[in-house]
C-alpha cells in the first residue's frame, strides 16, 4: 500500500497533540503570586502511600488554572481567608502507583483515562484563615469515606458552612467540584487538556 505524503501529514497532525506533553503550558502557582500556603502531601510521607512520591513540593499547574486560582485567592483574602493546596499537577507515573494502592474510582482515577490532576487542571485545596490555621472540614485531607463526601450531613453547622465557603468561592472562577471529595476541585476548561507525565523538580 502506497501512503500518499499528505496522509502522512494529517496522520501527524493527529497525533501530535498526545505529545502536547511538554511542561510549556505549566506554570509553578508560586511565580504568580505569594499569597497562597502549601502542604504538598505528596512530597512527603504523610499520604496514603506513605511515600515521598515528588521530588519538589512546588504546587505546578496549567498556566489559566493557576491565575484562575490567584483570582479566586483575591476573593478569599477580601472575605480573611487564603488557599492552601494539597496537590496539583500529578505526573501520570504517580497516578498509576496510586491506583495500585487504592484501585477504587470513587477516590483514585484508572490511569488508563487519567486524572485531571494529571492534566494540570485540577486541584486539591482547603481554606486558612489570614494566620494560616486551616479551617475545620470535617476530615483531613485524602480521608477516604463517606464523612469527606460533599453532601455528607451528619456535621457541625460550621464544618458545612466552612465546605460550601469554598465551594461556592472557586465556582465563581470556573472550577468544578466533586461529590466524593471536600477538598478536589476541576478547572471547567480541563477535560481539554492533554494527560502529562513529566517530573517536577525545585530547579
Ligand atoms: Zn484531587
């Protein structure tokens, strides 16, 4: 079979963008603004893999998430509060090491779809107030049940109040929440985006 060269060429053009993997679209949210607080669980050992899986704890992010994020911050410090992230951009390496831990879909995306976070459109987040004491929510961080379902009732006033705070501040600037997670949040844009395995380092 003959393969005419512009066949060739549409044949490249569709595959390119499954390359588009190379880290120009990412930004570290820390070079938009000092204003955010960070505990990035995954470059330690306090997560449920119980190991230190990134080598850099820079919150790493698509470009128009991360100034969405800085909007969103601006709106939160008006009202006495800040952002404070747990994850961002997660290699898709990573994401398959998590799923062989907790292969459950409620929690962990099948790295054969991805995560968004492995499209750098998705964040893990809480609130602080100004002093950077995190806000009540129930649970911490990657607890994985029911009482960290958004629509989990059985708590405090304050804790559902302090939920939906965040929730209905990132709804403002596009972001997405998910039934199953407090603290997980989608940029609207992000299902466009490519999946990216590339490693971040503190360079
Ligand atoms: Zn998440």
């Amino acid at each position: 079979m003959i393969i005419k060269p512009a066949f060739l060429v549409i044949m490249l053009i569709s595959i390119l963008p499954c390359y588009a993997q190379e880290n120009d679209d990412f930004i570290r949210v820390k070079d938009l603004s000092a204003d955010f607080i960070y505990d990035m669980r995954y470059a330690t050992a306090n997560n449920f893999l119980k190991e230190k899986v990134y080598e850099c704890a820079d919150c790493v992010l698509r470009k128009e998430v991360g100034e969405a994020l800085v909007k969103a911050n601006s709106y939160f410090l008006k009202k006495g509060y800040k952002i404070k992230f747990f994850d961002c951009y997660r290699p898709l390496d990573v994401q398959k090491a998590m799923w062989k831990v907790l292969p459950d879909g409620r929690y962990v995306a099948n790295p054969n779809s991805g995560s968004i976070h492995n499209r750098g459109g998705a964040v893990d987040i809480t609130l602080t107030d100004l002093q950077g004491n995190e806000l009540d929510m129930g649970t911490d961080f990657d607890y994985f049940g029911e009482k960290a379902h958004f629509d989990y009732s059985d708590l405090p006033e304050q804790i559902i109040s302090n939920r939906k705070l965040l929730k209905t501040g990132l709804e403002l600037f596009g972001f997405q929440g998910i039934r199953t997670e407090w603290w997980h949040y989608n940029y609207s844009k992000a299902r466009q985006y490519s999946l990216s395995n590339f490693k971040t380092n503190c360079d």
